[in-house]
C-alpha cells in the first residue's frame, strides 16, 4: 500500500509558525537595542561630545581658523574685526554626563574644560597631522615675538596711596640698595621743613661714623651742639 501524501495545507502551517517565531525574536532584539540605546544616551548620557572652544595663543598650539574674504555668508565673511575675523580654538572631547547645564558662552561656564583626572575627557591641539585643510598651527613661540605683551601703563590717581606704594614696590626691587638711594637723593626737603632736615642731618651722621667708632656719633654731637651755642652767643 502507499503512505498517504501530506496534506499541503499542513506544510504551509507549519512554515508559518517558524516566521511567526522568527519575526517575533527579531522585534525583542529591536525593542532591546531601541530601550538600551534610549537609556545611555538619553537617561545616563554615556556618549562622548566634541567640540571647538577658545585657546591660548601664547602657550597653546592653537588651529587657526581665519575669514574668507570673497565669502558673503554670515560667519565665515570678513568684517574687519581681527578678533572676529581670526580664532584660535582647540578641540575638547568630553563625556557628556559630566558637563554642567549652562551656557559655553558664560565665563563661569566650565562645560568645555576638563577636571583634573577626569575620565573620558582630553584636549586635542593643533599639529601637521590632524590640521584641517586651509587652516593652519600656531606656533606660542613665533606668537610672542610677532605680538609682544603690552606693558602695564595705567596711572595712578594722587590720592590712590596703595596704587602709589605698588609702583614704587615695582620700580624699586628689595635689596636693591642703589636704587633706593637715589630715590632717596631725589627727594629734597623744604627750606621750612625742620622735620625732614633733622631726619637728613641724621642719616648722614650715620653714614660717615663707622659702625665699629663708638666715638664718632659724641663727637659729632658734640661738635654740633658747640656750633649751636655758638649761633646763639653774640
């Protein structure tokens, strides 16, 4: 006898069930990645952010990002402005979780500026290997020379006595006898100033008595007080 044939509509049950389990594990899988995915990036923020932020020029090899002259759209024309029409920036890589909600702008902002230690955050400067096209490195060095420091010219109001004393600490370094003197000779009494004449005739009794002539300074004052009585007496 021959075996009975399979019926086909059994055949095409049993081909549906296994798609009906494949299509089922394959959605877990995308439900899984989506809830993972959603729960780092946007409950734990676990993802690393880059970005361009203001560098030292001094100290720093900065990227140098300059205008375009022939350009007319906002942001990359020139506008005469040499602090808006060069930027020196570096690139900070930062984890996200671990910059604070303010504005990048804001001077108290820390949002691109790595903690000491700090994991998943660094700072990456310019060099002949990662420099985009049309942008070049600064040298700190070649810098300072072609922009040397301005010096300090603000000057003192006359009744500012503590901006005085700062300029004087300034032009005068302690220990520097040489200096001191000659400001010392620079400033003169006035004829009906007794005080200041008393404290010069002193200072110069100190400097010609020498420290080991315990006479010196009797003799003088001796001699002194002899030419006073003498003024006196007709």
């Amino acid at each position: 006898m021959d075996n009975p044939e399979t019926p086909k509509e059994n055949q095409n049950i049993t081909l549906d069930r296994k798609s009906k389990i494949l299509f089922v594990v394959i959605g877990l899988l995308i439900i899984g990645s989506v809830a993972v995915t959603f729960w780092r990036y946007m409950v734990k923020r676990d993802y690393i952010v880059q970005a361009q932020t203001d560098c030292d020029p001094t100290t720093e090899n900065c990227f140098i990002w300059e205008c375009d002259p022939a350009s007319t759209v906002e942001g990359e024309a020139c506008t005469g402005d040499e602090e808006t029409d060069i930027w020196y920036y570096k690139i900070v890589h930062r984890n996200a979780k671990n910059i604070p909600l303010c504005d990048p702008n804001d001077e108290n902002c820390t949002a691109l500026v790595c903690d000491p230690d700090e994991k998943d955050c660094s700072e990456e400067l310019c060099s002949e290997s990662n420099v985009p096209e049309g942008e070049t490195c600064n040298d700190p060095e070649q810098y300072l020379i072609d922009n040397p420091p301005e010096e300090d010219t603000t000057e003192c109001a006359e009744d500012d006595e503590e901006c005085l004393a700062e300029q004087e600490a300034v032009e005068c370094e302690e220990g520097d006898e040489e200096c001191l003197s000659e400001e010392a000779a620079d400033e003169e009494c006035a004829p009906d100033d007794q005080e200041c004449l008393d404290a010069q005739d002193s200072e110069d009794t100190e400097e010609t008595c020498a420290p080991d002539d315990p006479t010196c300074g009797q003799t003088q004052d001796s001699g002194t007080s002899s030419d006073s009585s003498d003024s006196t007496n007709p």
